[in-house]
C-alpha cells in the first residue's frame, strides 16, 4: 500500500511489515469511500458516516437532521434510534448555535435499551430564566406537534433521554395589554373570564413530552422543557428515576398512572410556562394574568400518582401551580391518559400511594398537598415549606371547624377527599406523618394577577378535611393563620386527629395543639 494515500506524504522511507499491516486494517475498516485520511491540523474532521463511527454511538445529524428551525426532523430522528435499536446504544442530538433547532411534528419512538443525549453533562445550553429563543444555544428541540395528544417521545424500558433544551415554542404567551386590548385575538373583558376561557380557547393539548406506555428503568435527567401541557406521564411501569429538570409548563407535570416499585424524582424546578417573556416587566408589557391563568388552572397538578409502590420525592421546588403533589386518584378525581383519553381510578383498598417526601418546596398553590386515595403504610414528610397563595374561586363544603364556615374556599396546605378513609385503607385509619412544616399564607399579585389570594381573603384552611384523617406534625412555622383559619371539615369527615408539637405562629411560640371535628384546642 502506498504511502501517499495518507494526508503526509512518507518520502524516502520504505515502510516496515508491521506499519503496512496495520495500514491494510485501517483500510478494511473504512467506509466504501476508502480509506479516512489524517486531517492537517487546520483541517475540520470528517462527517459521521450513517454508521456509527464509535461502537453503539449514533448522531442524529447523520442520519439527516438538520437543526435549522423550519424542516421537519422527526424521520431522522427515528432512524438514529432505530439504528442504535438494533443493539442498544446512545444516539447524540449536537448542539447548535443561537436560532436554530431541531423540529420534532411527529412522535419519536425510542426502543429499549437506547439513550437520547444531548449535552453530555449537564444539561447542555445556556437557558437561564426567559432569555429569546434566538439566543439559546445547545441541544435544542423545537416540539411543533403536528396533531394534539401526541407524544414528543414514546419510551421503552431501559431507555435514557439526557441534556435536552425543549420548547413548544409555537404556544402563545400573551402580555397583560394583549388581553386587555379589544383589538386582541387575546381580548377578555374580565381577569376572570381569562381564566374560564384562555388555555380553552388557545393553548394546544401539546404533548406529553414523555409517554411511557409500559417500562421499567426509563431515566429522564437535565432537561429544560418550555410551554409543555403534560410532560411525562406514565402508564404502567417501574422505577422511574428523574432528576435536575426545569420545567415551565402549562397543565401537568408528572403524571404515574400505575407502578409497581418505587419511583423516584429529584432536583425538579417547575414555573407556569414562560417562552421567552419574564414574571413582571419587560418594556412596556407586563405579563401577570397569563401566570395567574395557568397557575389556577384546576387540571394544573406538577405532580400526580394514582398507585405507586413506593416513591420518593426530593428537591422539589414549585412556584405557581394550582396543586403541588396529588396522592392517588378517586372517581372525582381520576388520572386521564393524554394520548388514548382512558382513565384510571382507584377502587382497591390501601393501594394509594406511599413513601417519602423531603426538601419540597410548594409557593403560590391553590392547594399544596392534596390526598386523594390512602395506602395503609402512610405518608412520611420531612423539611417541607408551603404557600398557598393562590384561589381558583371555588367554595369547599364545610360543616365543622373553626372561622366562617359559610364561604370556605378549597384553598388549603393539605386537603383530604372524602375518599382518603378508613374504608379505603384496609384496618387503618390513614396516617401523615412530617416533621419541619413551614406555611406562610401571603399572595403575589405582582406575579399572578388575580388569582393572588391570601387565606384570610379566600377563606381557605391550613387543613380541609374530608374524610378520616391522623396526622402527626413536628415543628410547624405559620403565618397568616389565625384560630379560625386553621381546620374546616366536611360532612363526610369522620375520625380526625392532627397534633402539633412545637408549633410558632409569626415566630412566636404557641402552645402544642391537637385538632379535630370538634374544633382546636391546646394539648396538655
């Protein structure tokens, strides 16, 4: 073989056995383009050839993406991982620079075994808080589904997705003139109107993002997703593990309909979808009532399980969401499945969710914790902070407790449905037990328009109560809760005990309490 054929030409050397030997494999390994030539220096390296260049590494780019904003990508895509399918692999999304993105219209369905990575540590672009569009660079997806209720990505057991920027950047975001304007397509006579018609009338049923039909060990970790409606839901599965996500979306968040061993989700930041405008002031625009809209949007629940068998929840932080975290799912509360419409609810005793929730922070809810189906091992909470701050109008009805029981708003830090009872829990009566509490119960109006309500101006409860309920509390902080607006029951409520030992109210310490149908009362 002769030297030439190499990048630097080999003069007056005869070349040894062992080097054209190894010449001769190189060549056998090469594509049918020959040999791949030493690049000088300044030379760039050649392109991925449809094959992967390493073993089990695929790029989407070589199999036609082209990240630039307008053409379609999805066939690529799904002929990058069903290449990698083939064996089980990792498929690269490369980055790009500000103004371009990948175009994903359709459904990505990624097999078992098969990881999708854009940044490779991290998570791969330089999003911080609403910055434009144009100007994010990285692993950037632009989601522009073609049909609503469709996924963005269908996953297999064992599969991974990691270090993806993704944006519904089609969603409308509209500034608070924009709905006030009557030239507007945007236009509401009312905040309240707004609220009844705005996700109706123009947000699409995006996503989910991340559909699971049935599968075990699926990661999802280092994403930034931007104006999703569902982002990952989960049909029927095992051992889920999320971890670093900041999410700004429209309706729900996590949604795990049905798992068998325990799921956990860590390090996620969730805001109300934000594009690339900011909370409050940017020129002359505001944008208040749109974070208000979404944030008081009944179907709004960052985190929603009907039966898991065990999960863990750590390092949670939402800010502006209608219901932080709702454990199990009820007739009146069911779990929909975004993609076939079917819906799951609970009829089993003691089959609800249980495990353990640490370091959760819920500011700006309607409702922050919300107890739907029980599990007889019960709920255990530690370091959590809440502030319901915010009201969606509706009346809850209460029959016992303490305050103005005639317009109580079902506006609460923890809220038990009639179906959350000793019925459903085998030969338990359903148990919460948390330690480190902290509820502040103050508004931001200059963030959420007029869905901002304290508790004393909704009326709302630290404790709603529906059904039978014992609940113990170590070190609870409070303020804006007097006497009359800490428990209201309903009539359906039966066995009630919540003890508080070591309680403050407004950094002031109170005495222990105990709580239940009867009203609040000090402990001995």
């Amino acid at each position: 073989m002769r030297a030439d054929r190499s990048s630097g030409r080999l003069r007056g050397v005869t070349r040894s056995l062992a080097a054209s030997l190894l010449a001769a494999a190189v060549a056998a390994a090469c594509t049918q383009s020959g040999p791949t030539p030493t690049p000088r220096p300044s030379a760039p390296p050649p392109a991925a050839p449809p094959s992967a260049a390493v073993p089990g590494l695929w790029s989407v780019t070589a199999f036609g993406a082209r990240g630039d904003a307008v053409h379609d990508d999805t066939a690529a895509f799904q002929r990058a991982v069903d290449a990698a399918g083939a064996a089980g692999g990792s498929v690269l999304v490369p980055p790009l620079p500000g103004g371009r993105g990948y175009v994903i219209a359709g459904t990505v369905r990624v097999p078992a075994a098969v990881s999708l990575i854009g940044g490779l540590a991290g998570f791969g672009n330089n999003v911080e808080g609403p910055i434009p569009e144009a100007q994010i660079k990285g692993s950037k997806i632009l989601a522009r589904p073609s049909a609503l209720h469709q996924p963005l990505f269908q996953l297999e057991r064992g599969t991974t997705v990691r270090g993806l920027w993704i944006s519904y950047d089609q969603q409308p975001m509209p500034s608070d003139q924009e709905f006030q304007d009557p030239s507007s397509p945007f236009h509401y006579p009312s905040f309240a109107a707004a609220r009844a018609g705005f996700v109706r009338d123009h947000v699409k049923a995006d996503g989910p993002t991340f559909y699971i039909p049935t599968g075990a060990n699926v990661v999802v970790e280092d994403i930034v997703a931007d104006r999703y409606y569902d982002f990952l839901y989960l049909k029927a599965g095992a051992r889920l593990q999320v971890d670093r996500l900041q999410l700004y979306g429209y309706e729900r968040g996590f949604v795990i309909e049905d798992s068998r061993d325990v799921d956990r989700l860590s390090h996620v930041l969730y805001v109300p979808a934000s594009g690339p405008v900011p909370f409050g002031r940017q020129g002359d625009r505001t944008w208040s009532w749109i974070y208000g809209i979404i944030a008081s949007q009944p179907g709004n629940v960052v985190i929603q399980a009907g039966r898991a068998d065990g999960w863990e929840l750590h390092d949670i932080y939402i800010f502006g969401a209608h219901t932080g975290i709702q454990i199990g799912a009820s007739a009146a509360f069911p779990i929909v499945d975004p993609v076939s419409g079917s819906t799951f609810t609970d009829t089993a005793p003691n089959t609800g969710p249980w495990g353990q929730l640490s370091n959760i922070g819920l500011d700006q809810t309607v409702v922050g914790l919300h107890f739907v189906w029980p599990d007889g091992i019960g709920t255990q909470i530690a370091d959590l902070e809440m502030y319901p701050g915010l009201s969606d109008g509706s009346l809850y009805r209460a029959a016992t407790g303490s305050g103005d029981l005639r317009r109580v708003a079902a506006q609460a830090a923890f809220l038990f449905e009639p179906t959350f009872s000793e019925a459903n829990a085998g030969p338990l009566i359903p148990s919460v037990l948390a330690s480190n509490v902290s509820v502040f119960g103050v508004k931001d109006a200059a963030h959420f328009a007029g869905a901002a309500a304290t508790p004393s101006e909704a009326n709302g409860r630290l404790f709603l109560v529906g059904g039978d309920l014992s609940m113990e509390i170590s070190s609870l902080s409070t303020l804006g809760y007097d006497a009359r607006h800490l428990l209201a029951a309903a009539p359906t409520a039966g066995a009630v005990s919540i003890r508080v030992r070591g309680y403050l109210n407004a950094g002031r310490p109170q005495s222990d309490l105990r709580l239940d149908k009867s009203g609040v009362r000090s402990l001995p």
